[in-house]
C-alpha cells in the first residue's frame, strides 16, 4: 500500500512512518504538512489510503473533516482514514457522511492499525463505534451552543447573531431537547463531550 498521511505533528507523522517502515505491505509512505500540495499530489500519486488528523490547526485555517471533503470533491475514489485524537460522536459522524472509509482513534497499536489499513484498502471500512447517535444540531444551533460555551448570554447571542431574545430561547430549547438536556450548562459539557465545541473553542 501507499499511504499519505496530512498531519500538522511533524514528530507524530515520523513515528508512524517509522512504525510502519518494517511491514512488508507498505510499499510508500509519505507525510504532507503543506495544505496546498495535497490534492496536487493525489492526482499525481493516487495513494491506496490517505490518512488525515482532524486538528490542522498548526498548518490549516480548516479541520481535517473539511480538508477530507474538498479532496473527495475533487477526486472522488480517494479512500480517506480519519487518524485523530478528536474520538468523538459528532466527528465520526460527520467523517462516515462525508465518505471517510474509516475513522480510528491515534491510540492504536501499530499491528491493529496495518490490518485495519488492508481491510480498507480491499473495499472494508472501519468505524469503531455506532455513529447513529442524536438528532444531529443545525448549523445555527451549533453556533448558539459554541457562544454559550463562551460564556455569551442570551440577549448577547441574540445581539451577535441579530436576531430577538424569543428566538434565541426557541433555538436553546431544541438544543436541550435534542441533546436531552436542561440547562446551558449542560448543554454545553453534552456539547463537549460529543465534539459539537470545536477543541480549538475550548
């Protein structure tokens, strides 16, 4: 296999292609962490497996999630693993809807991790837990659930985002009912613990 890994750790991306460096069923491997090079290199490549962080923080304005669908968008037989420490509902979620063929937490060990990557690379797909889980939020709800995060309080979300107060306690509402919630606070650690607040938020 071929593997191309987008990662923003430079130390990280080394120990993996120094783990895998000894298995016969990886023929290439290589690690980009210039964004603009990656799609470029995709179609030149066409690498078996392209496996992708989903915090790109330290070399992307965007997350890994984003940067997956651009690619599939472009070339849509790339076969995308989403390798993270982020293992959360929502982002499993999000990576089986956009076409991932796998998601898999960096806490791995390197034997578990080559089988999953030939499973995959022969038509498989590997995603560790069930990712039907809650009324997914809307685009809007999300935002209201990160301001509360922030410490933002209703008639300060409803001045941000110019909208009345009744609004804003309507959103919070089907917020709490779909998180099965009932109050901001829990509404927001629910909203962590299920990847809904963006790490770099926190």
């Amino acid at each position: 296999m071929n593997i191309l890994l987008i990662d923003d750790h430079a130390l990280f991306s080394k120990s993996l292609e120094i783990a895998l460096e000894d298995y016969s069923q990886i023929k290439s491997f290589k690690s980009i962490q210039d964004i603009s090079k990656v799609i470029p290199y995709i179609a030149k490549n066409h690498p078996d497996i392209i496996l992708i962080d989903i915090n790109l923080s330290n070399i992307s304005s965007e997350d890994g999630l984003v940067l997956a669908k651009s690619i599939l968008a472009t070339i849509r037989t790339s076969k995308i693993v989403i390798l993270t420490g982020y293992d959360l509902p929502v982002y499993r979620y999000e990576a089986k809807k956009i076409g991932s063929k796998g998601f898999i937490n960096k806490n791995i060990l390197p034997d578990k991790l080559l089988q999953i990557l030939i499973d995959i690379s022969n038509g498989k797909e590997y995603f560790s837990s069930e990712v039907n889980y809650i009324e997914e939020l809307t685009e809007s709800e999300k935002q209201i659930l990160q301001l509360l995060c922030s410490g933002c309080k209703r008639k300060e979300i409803a001045h941000m985002l110019y909208s009345s107060e009744r609004t804003i306690s309507n959103h919070l509402q089907h917020i709490f009912d779909k998180l099965n919630v009932t109050s901001s606070l829990e509404a927001v650690t629910k909203g962590i613990q299920l990847g809904y607040i963006k790490p770099h938020l926190l």
